[in-house]
C-alpha cells in the first residue's frame, strides 16, 4: 500500500524546471521575430538603402522606385562614384577637421565655418549629382511607371504608420 500512494502523488514541478520551460519559450519567440523580420516581404524596418543612394540624398525617391529601376539606379551610382564623395571616412575626416578647428588656439570661428561651408558644399554637389541620376533614371520611365512612382511618393514610410498619405491639394497633417 505504501508503493500505491506513492505512486498516485503528485509530483510537484521543480523550479528549474519552471525556468526551463520559460527560457526555451522565450528563445523560440526571439528565433520566430528574427526569423519572421527576414522572411517577411521587403527589408527590416531600419534597412538602409545603399550609401552611395544615401549619400546622394535620394532616399526617398529610391524607396518609391520598383525594384527594377531601384538596381539600375544603384547600378548607375556605383558606376559613377568618382563624380561624388560617399562613405564614412569622408564624413569621418570632415568632422575631425571641425575638431580640430574647434580646439586650435587661437580659436578662429571663420576656419570653423569655412569648413561647414566646404562640407555643405559636397552635400549640395552630391546632392545635385543624385538629381541628375534620378531624372536620367525618370527619363527611361513609361507614363505607368511614373504614376506609380508618384503613388508611392505619396505613401508614409512603414516607421510612420500614423500618418495619413498625402494626396493632392491637401496639407500635411504637422
């Protein structure tokens, strides 16, 4: 009898065993967001598009492209990288050379924003030589394509959910 009600207790669950259950839960939950984050259509939310694209100032004009003319457009800017300066070695130097404006003495505010300028200066020029991309990448466009750039120009990035589409002849909601 003693060997019956022994065997008709109930076991009490461990600790450790508790804990396993939930760390193994957690574990197959963090494994199913990252796996879900990568096999869900498009990138992470976050993704960066190419630098040179970046650098360029053409982020949003690159997300509102289809994925065709967003290749050739990449295409285009890593063919021609030597007509604008990209990376983060460029912007690294440029920033070490304010730092050290910054602490020369004697201190010499004109030399701080003589190098602003330069540096606003290879903005604007990537800048300008991003347009002249885009527009010869818009050029090669057939009306549909266009419209439907401009469609999705007009939807909010994914980050901003909130935000209603702008369409036209209407104001943004700021």
């Amino acid at each position: 009898m003693t060997d019956d009600n022994h065997r008709t207790k109930r076991r009490k669950p461990c600790w450790k065993e508790v804990v396993l259950v939930i760390s193994l839960g957690l574990n197959i939950l963090v494994i199913g967001l990252i796996a879900g984050a990568f096999l869900r259509e498009g990138k992470p939310i976050g993704f960066r598009p190419d630098r040179n694209i970046a650098a360029l100032g053409l982020r949003p004009y690159y997300r509102a492209l289809d994925k065709k003319d967003r290749v050739e457009l990449r295409k285009s800017a890593r063919a021609q990288q030597g007509g604008f300066r990209s990376g983060a070695k460029v912007m690294r130097a440029a920033l070490l050379v304010v730092a050290d404006r910054l602490e020369a003495e004697p201190f010499d505010l004109g030399a701080v924003k003589a190098e602003l300028t330069s540096q606003a200066d290879v903005i604007a020029g990537n800048i300008s030589f991003g347009h002249k991309l885009l527009l010869e990448q818009i050029s090669g466009m057939t009306r549909e394509e266009r419209k439907k750039m401009a469609d999705n120009l007009r939807r909010p990035p994914r980050q901003s959910g909130a935000k209603k589409a702008l369409r036209p002849n209407t104001k943004p909601l700021n």
